[in-house]
C-alpha cells in the first residue's frame, strides 16, 4: 500500500504494458490509430489479443467480457473463458482478434425503446481502444460500444464518442482561426466528483424500501440532523477511514486516479473526486467507481447508497461534473490568462459556451432528468431546477465592458492577509464559488451541479460536448468568411454575449426573488421529469443532434421511450413496495402498539378509577386516527396503481405517476413518519433515521 506507483495501474493493459508487450510496429499502429481517432486495421488485432490474454492470465484472469454501458445507468458484462480447442479436439487457451473486435450480446433483452423487439436477438459489442483494457475479478474487462443489428446505438458510449468527435471538429475550425496549426486534436477533460452515503449493512437489509428502491419511502427526521454543520469535511470515522483506503487502492489498481475523499454535508455522507481525464475514460472510471464503492462497503459491512435522495430531511448526493476543454499540446481553452480583456480565444470560447447554454436550457435539464434527481433538485441544498450560469465578478464585470464598448482593467491575482503573521499570506482567486449555481464558472472549467449521484456522466457529456460543438460551428460559419479577423471577433463575442446574457445569474439560486426573476428573463422552470422528457425529441433537438451525427431521429425518440419507462418503473416499484410497509409492518405496528396503550388504560381503570390515564388515552386515540387514515390512504395508492396500467400514452402514464401516485405516497410518509414518534421504540418495525445516520 505505501508504493502508489506499483499499485497504480497495475490491472490496466496500459500504454506501458503495450510498448513491452506489443512488437514495435503494432504498437505504433495502434497508437497512431488512437491518438488520430481513426479504426483500428483488423490485421493488428490478433497480435494485441494474445497480447491482453496472456497478460490477463498473468494476472489471474481465466474469462473475458465486453464490459458495455446499456441504457440503464450501470454496466454490464457475459463472460467467455479463454478454453477453446484446436482442429484434433485438444484444449487450447485461446482469445482471437475477432473476439477482442466484436462481440454479441441478446439486444432485446436490454432497454431499446422498440429498436428491438423480443424476436430480434441480434446486437454487437465493439471494441473502444480509446479506454484501456483492465483485469476485474479474474476476467479481463474490454470496453466496448453497443450497438442494434442495424446499427443503431443502444448504449451510452457511442453516443458520447460521437458527441467527442463533434466538438473535436468544430473547435479545431476555431483555434486554426487563432493560428494554432499545430493542434491535431481538442479534448474535453471530465472529473466527476462522487457524492454517496454509507449505513451499515444488518440495518439495511431490514428496511425493503431502501433494499428495492434505494431509498427511504418512510422515517422521521432524527433530533439532529445537518445543522451543526460538525460532519462536512469533519474527523473521518475509523470505519469509513478503512473503507475509504481500500477503496483508493482497488480503484488505483484499475487506473482511476481518485484524489480527494472527505465527509459531505449530512451525516454518513460522503464525497469521492478524481483528478480530470479524457471524457470517455472518465465515463468509464465513474462507472467503475460506483461499482467498486458498492462491493467495497460489503466487505467493511457497509452499504453504499448512491440515490440521489436516501433520505428525506438531510442533503442529497449528487455528482458535479468538472467540464474543460484542452488541445493535443496542451493549452486549456477556458483558462483567462494574465490578461482576459485581451485573450479573445478565451472569450470566444466564453462566449460559445454562454450561447450553448442558454439556447439549450431544455437539453441540460434534460440530461440530469431522473426520479431520483427530481427529489434533490430545486431544494435548498443543490442547484435548482432552473439552469443559469455563475461567471463570478470579475467575468460579470469585464462581460459588461464588452457589451457597453467600454475599456475593463484586468484584476490580477492578489496576495491576503488572514491577520496574524505566522500564517503565510495566500493567493485570492479572481472569483469566487457559487454552490447554487447549476452551471458556475471556477477559475479554468465550468462545474455542471445537476448531475445526479446514481447517473452515469455520459448522457450529460454528450449534451454538453454537441451544444458547445454547434456554437463553435455557427461562429466557424461567419469568422471564416471575415474579411477582418480582429474585428469581427469582438463584434461576435459582444453580440453574443448581449443576446444570451440573461442565462448569467451570479446570486442566490435557492431564493424565492430568483425564480420570480428568472421568469421575467424567460428562463426555463421544468421541475420534474414526467414534464422534462418529452421535450427531448422536439424537432430542434432531433435537428441538432442529427447535424453532428450524434442521434438520429430513431435513436432520440428510443431514449425518450426508454426513459420515460424507467421513470414510471421506478415510482411504481417505489409505490408497491410502500403498500407492502405499510400494510405488512407499519399499521399492524401502530395497532399492536394501540392495544398496548388500551390495555394499560383498561388495567388503570380497574384498579382505581382514580387512576390517571390522559396519556395513554391520547396517545391511543392520535395513533387509532391516523391508523384509519394510513389504510384509507393505502387504499387510494392501490387504486392509482391499478388506474395507471389504463394509460396507454408513456407521456400521460409518466405524469400520472408524477401528479397523483407521488401526491399520495407523500401523505402516506407524513402520517406514517408523525406515527413513529409516537409509538414505542420497540414496535416500530424498522430502524429509524437515528439507526441509519449516526450508527456507524
């Protein structure tokens, strides 16, 4: 454990191991391949397949699998072993180029919005050699796009990939404009930092809704809660501190570079960040990370809970996803320099993202859009539903210079004194932090806050990459035809940014006046998923994702079918399982509990009619009410249930589960969660919020 750098990597078919293990000549191939994102030629394949076998079975390996990201937020794997035999019938161990390229998983039995019926089986795995290969649980893990039998993407990889190339090639149109021929390639870089929760493992498997659901359906707000303000960034407990260590030593050994842990905000939570890579890696890296928190925590006797609301009181867990973009030789496009007045690269790139942003609030909503995020998003405690951009003062200040044509005086970086001369002075950043702020600019990259905690980062990268790509283009479209470069550039990142302008908003997200306002602005408000979906396949969005190839018109009304889907599974399973609560454990609970206060009243009673039995009797006659209403709500949530599966409209049934099924299940938890603090600690059937938050 004390040598990083040999655990670093050390399951990964890395650059190093390839330039040892791979003659010379293929290696160069396949590295000019990848670094010029073009095909690997099939003639090379072999060689690099029986390459990765016998290093994989170096490490233990006996089986391989297309590791692939299906449209259902997690990954997904078959396993082959390497046993095969030769023409006389011996067993050989053997993995071929073949199988290294392509592989074909059952296409119908995963989500595809009706790109695949039952009857149609067919679909492929392809080999992505952008993101290496890596040894997990003695079998060597490929990634790999997923695609139909006609070719259609049925995962999130491809449509990334796709997205990655868009923005590649329009803002190579924009440096080449600035004279920067020597860039080959503009990537963009990701680090998402990582929210979750943990609660021990005997307590959760005797709560069903977090078993099924993931999250509390029920349970009353603990005495304290967050607001001491004692656990972020506080003494990590030595439980947590254990599964935190191999945590980074399993992920180190995957090649994920995870660099900061620490408490979060409500109590058990706690947050993961890794250092920026390559987007499609650290696609790659989260899934791998939400994975290896969740088998990690079993081995401490942990559960790791990656829902974006587990807990209903206390803060959410989301995903804040780190967005630059960097050429091939290493200049990062949203650092301002000494001088941003004066770095027009940077303001136009400023600018591109700006017009991207408020041209496509829809899409970035969209792209966070779950019934999970739906319970985080809007309150006091993650960025609200409504998307506007932080640039902090500075920004704000020389973007109003621009607009106005008047002469902005840049602020350099300046020391400060914190008022005692043993601690050394500190440089102040330009800008401050907005933590309410969906979409706030921090220094040298724009941190995307909506995200939620359970998603994978692709969907929302994908977004992000093709409305930034088509603001580069439209830009590329008038600078290129510029008879005066210097000029028209100023005037197009001053027209842009007064048209657009209203998306910057710099105060506080969570107040009541923001809303109001950002109404005036007409800004979008969409607060749910049920009325965000729909909007996915309007006829802007299909044209704009099929000018870049990133979706065609099939491929986006799939994942709006696919999603909408899984956002009424999801409430309906939320719903049956706190029927279940309720009417297997919660009332009988209350009325076993009731028969006790009865039972003390009747004996008072009978030994003295001077007895004092007020306590009794009112604790008895509060529960006995909210009991009737508890099964007459119960009965109402059946009924929704049943009604819902009359809704033959995906869209309709969505807000159904939305309008009347939540409305209902939220009754049922605040008559239910108002019971438990009055019934006694012995018959209240399930650990309590106290159990969960502060028993670890």
């Amino acid at each position: 454990m004390n040598d990083i750098k040999e655990i670093f990597g050390s399951c990964v078919f890395s650059d190093e191991v390839m330039l040892e293990r791979l003659p010379e000549e293929i290696y160069i191939s396949l590295k000019t391949a990848i670094n010029e994102h073009k095909s690997i030629d099939r003639s090379i394949a072999d060689t690099v397949a029986d390459a990765m076998k016998n290093w994989a079975m170096e490490k233990g390996a006996t089986h391989f699998t297309h590791w692939f990201q299906p449209m259902t937020d997690i990954t997904a794997e078959k396993h082959d072993s390497f046993v095969s035999t030769d023409k006389s019938g011996k067993m050989i161990l053997e993995f071929s180029g073949k199988e290294l390229i392509k592989g074909e998983p059952d296409a119908s039995s995963f989500p595809s919005g009706g790109l695949r019926a039952t009857f149609e089986a067919r679909g492929y795995t392809a080999w992505d050699p952008s993101s290496y290969a890596f040894v997990k649980d003695d079998t060597l893990c490929i990634p790999t796009a997923f695609c139909s039998y006609g070719g259609e993407a049925l995962d999130q990889k491809t449509p990334l990939l796709r997205s990655m190339d868009a923005i590649n090639k329009q803002a190579l149109r924009i440096v080449r404009l600035f004279g920067m021929n020597d860039v080959k390639h503009i990537n963009t870089m990701v680090g998402p930092e990582q929210e979750y929760f943990l609660v021990d493992k005997d307590m959760f498997y005797k709560r069903p809704d977090l078993v099924f659901c993931g999250r509390t359906l029920i349970g009353a707000k603990p005495p304290k809660g967050q607001e001491m303000e004692d656990h972020y960034f506080g003494v990590i407990k030595p439980r947590v501190a254990a599964f935190m260590r191999d945590l980074d030593k399993k992920l180190w050994s995957l090649g994920v570079m995870a660099k900061t842990e620490h408490n979060e905000a409500a109590p058990a939570q706690h947050e993961l960040a890794p250092i920026f890579t390559n987007t499609n890696v650290a696609a790659d890296n989260n899934q791998l990370t939400m994975e290896i928190m969740k088998k990690t925590a079993e081995k401490h006797g942990l559960v790791c809970l990656l829902h974006e609301k587990p807990f209903a009181g206390v803060n959410g867990s989301g995903k804040h996803n780190n967005w630059s973009l960097y050429t091939d030789t290493g200049v990062n496009l949203l650092k301002p320099g000494k001088n941003a007045s004066s770095n027009n690269l940077f303001l136009i790139t400023l600018a591109a993202i700006i017009k991207a942003v408020d041209e496509h609030q829809d899409l970035l909503r969209i792209s966070v859009a779950s019934a999970g995020n739906d319970l985080r998003l809007g309150a006091a405690e993650a960025p609200p539903a409504i998307i506007s951009m932080y640039l902090g003062d500075e920004l704000d200040s020389l973007l109003e210079s621009i607009i106005k044509g008047e002469h902005h005086n840049d602020i350099n970086k300046t020391n400060m004194s914190v008022g005692t001369d043993i601690i050394p002075s500190i440089r102040r950043d330009n800008t401050d932090r907005n933590r309410t702020s969906p979409f706030a600019f921090t220094g040298n990259k724009f941190e995307f806050r909506m995200l939620g905690s359970a998603a994978s980062i692709s969907d929302t990268n994908t977004v992000i990459n093709t409305i930034v790509a088509d603001a580069f283009c439209s830009f590329s479209d008038i600078l290129e035809k510029s008879k005066d470069f210097e000029k028209d550039v100023k005037e197009l990142i001053k027209n842009t940014i007064s048209k657009h302008k209203r998306i910057i908003f710099n105060g506080d997200g969570y107040s009541e006046s923001w809303k109001k306002e950002a109404k005036a602005r007409g800004l979008l408000n969409i607060s749910n998923t049920a009325e965000a979906l729909p909007l996915l396949s309007s006829m802007k969005n299909i044209a704009l994702f099929g000018k870049y190839g990133v979706f065609n018109e099939t491929e986006l009304r799939c994942r709006e079918e696919i999603r909408l889907e899984n956002y009424c599974k999801t409430v309906h399973i939320e719903a049956l399982t706190l029927l279940q609560m309720v009417k297997r454990d919660i009332i009988p609970a209350i009325s076993d509990y009731t028969d006790t206060l009865c039972e003390c009243i009747y004996n008072k009673r009978k030994a003295s009619g001077d007895i004092d039995s007020f306590v009794e009797e009112t604790l008895a006659k509060s529960l006995s009410v909210k009991n009737t209403e508890l099964l007459s709500l119960a009965s109402k949530l059946e009924e929704a249930v049943v009604d819902v599966k009359k809704i033959k409209d995906i869209t309709d049934c969505a807000l159904f589960y939305h309008d009347t099924v939540l409305s209902i299940m939220k009754k049922i938890r605040d008559i239910s969660d108002k019971s438990e603090l009055e019934v006694k600690r012995g018959y209240w059937p399930y650990p309590t919020y106290d159990d969960l938050l502060f028993k670890i």
